[in-house]
C-alpha cells in the first residue's frame, strides 16, 4: 500500500488543530463560567451593602421620629449614608468598589452607634437632674432656707433640660461623675474630717470630668459654688457671667481636659466671715461654663 506523504501531513496537521481547538473550547467555557460565578459573587455583595445601608438610613428616621432630634450631627449622618446608597446603585459592581463601600459602611455604623450612645447618656442625665431637683426642693423647703442664685440656677438647669430635646448638638458639653464633699478641720497643713460646725474650716471637693469624644480638648474652667444655710456663697471669690446668666463662685480650678476621664480635687478654706460654719446642710455644685455638672450637699450639726 502506498501511503501520499503529503496527504500524510495535512491529516496530522488537522488532527492537531482538532485537539488544540477542544483545549480552547474547554478553558473558554471554564473561564466563562468562572466570571459568571464571581460576578454573581460580587452583585450578592452589592446588595448586602445597600441592605445595610437603607437598615442604618431607617434607624436614623426612627431616631429622629422617637427623640423629635433633627440636629446637626443627625442631619449630617443621614447625608453621608444617603450619598453611600445612592453612589453604590449607580456604580457597576467590580472588587474595588465592594472593598471601599464596606470600608464606608463600617465607618458609619460607628458614627451611628456613638449617636445612639449620646442620646442615651442624654436620657440619663434628664433622669438625674430631674431627680436632683426634687431632692434640692425638698431639702430646701425641710430647711426653710433662701437659696435665691440655687433657684435661679435649677429654672436655667430646666432650660437646659428642655434643650437637650431641641437639639443633639448637647452631647457635646462637658458631663461628669462621682461628686464627693467632705468637711474637715485644717490646721498647720493637717487634715482632720470633721461634721462639727464648730470645728469644720473647710470642704474637700472631687469629682470626675467623663470621656465624652464629642467634647472639644483644650483648656476647662470649672467653678465650684457652696452655699451655706444662710444662702450665702462660702468663700466668695467673685462672680462670673455667661451671657445673660451669672455665676458667684467659691473657687475656680483651670485644667487641660484631653478626652478621657479625670479626677479633680480642689480644697475650698473658710473665709473669716465664714468662721465659725453654721449648722445645717451646704449645697454645693460644680459648674463650667452655665452648665451644672454635678450637685450634692453636706450636713454639719
């Protein structure tokens, strides 16, 4: 049998391309569904995220329909978040913009979640203050006692109060806690704790100036007022304005408030007018600026 070597050839080059073309058909359909599953991957992400972001959009109004809320801060949130969707709708789905939109997301569900953390410290201090006019009132009246500046200050403390339900832009005022006085005998430099008016010269006053990330860092006056039975301030060192309201303090104390919690202690020595302290309770209260960060009382016998 002869055997064309030229027809040979071109059967085995045919029988080639068959085999190199079936290569290419499988890697192709391979490719082919692999880009398909990936973007089927990406659109599924795409609309996790705009889940989450109308979620956060809806928490927002409800927010605002439940605390009547609509500052500046609110506003601003619900902006960014709306400008988030709205972005992410309009954008083809590829992996650099699924990575900075949950990059984006992440950062305003921090925002959100240190909103809702204001508003309840918000709701708490209305509790506490609510709580400590009562008691003030009810001291005052057991006591008979004109404390004038005091009720001028709890109708300001009220106007405040009322605020805190106009504007969110509150949160960002100094709060602080744990508001402790105590009386004691000073001599030669030496401290002796004492309830005897007779004896007591002076009051010890601390109290902690709470980290609060809205606050502005920076240099704080914080004024310290007692006001014995008489309704006189103890140790009057002057008095202060703020606007139309206007403050007599028994001490002022300038420090560097940087964010984060801190203990102030101040010592607050009877004036010689002072002397001997009267029996009865002594209020005292601590301010910066019109705003009462805290109250409490003593009682000497």
């Amino acid at each position: 049998m002869i055997v064309n070597p030229q027809l040979f050839n071109y059967r085995l080059i045919i029988s080639s391309l068959l085999v190199v073309l079936t290569v290419l058909g499988i890697y192709s359909y391979s490719k082919y569904k692999s880009n398909e599953s990936y973007e089927a991957f990406l659109k599924q992400e795409k609309v996790l995220i705009e889940n989450e972001l109308s979620e956060l959009l809806s928490s927002y109004d409800d927010l605002s329909k439940d605390y009547n809320l609509m500052a500046t801060q609110l506003q601003k949130a619900k902006l960014e978040t709306r400008i988030a969707l709205d972005s992410l709708r309009l954008l083809n789905s590829d992996l650099s913009i699924i990575t900075r939109f949950k990059d984006q997301l992440i950062v305003l569900k921090s925002k959100s979640k240190v909103l809702l953390s204001t508003i309840d410290s918000l709701n708490s201090a209305n509790s506490k203050l609510q709580t400590e006019n009562q008691y003030a009132l009810k001291t005052i009246k057991q006591n008979n006692v004109e404390i004038h500046d005091l009720v001028e200050l709890n109708d300001d403390l009220a106007a405040a109060n009322d605020s805190l339900h106009v504007s969110i832009d509150k949160a960002a005022i100094l709060k602080a806690s744990n508001l402790i006085a105590k009386s004691y005998k000073l001599r030669s430099g030496k401290k002796r704790l004492t309830e005897r008016a007779k004896r007591a010269n002076a009051i010890d006053v601390c109290i902690t100036l709470n980290e609060n990330p809205l606050t502005s860092e920076g240099k704080k006056d914080i004024y310290i007022q007692i006001v014995g039975p008489d309704g006189n301030v103890v140790s009057d060192k002057g008095e202060v304005t703020f606007g139309n309201t206007s403050l007599i303090y028994s001490k002022k104390e300038a420090i560097n408030y940087k964010n984060e919690n801190l203990e102030i202690c101040t010592e607050i020595v009877a004036d010689s007018d002072d002397e001997p302290f009267q029996k009865g309770f002594y209020f005292i209260s601590v301010f910066h600026r019109n705003h009462k960060l805290g109250g409490t009382s003593i009682e000497l016998n």
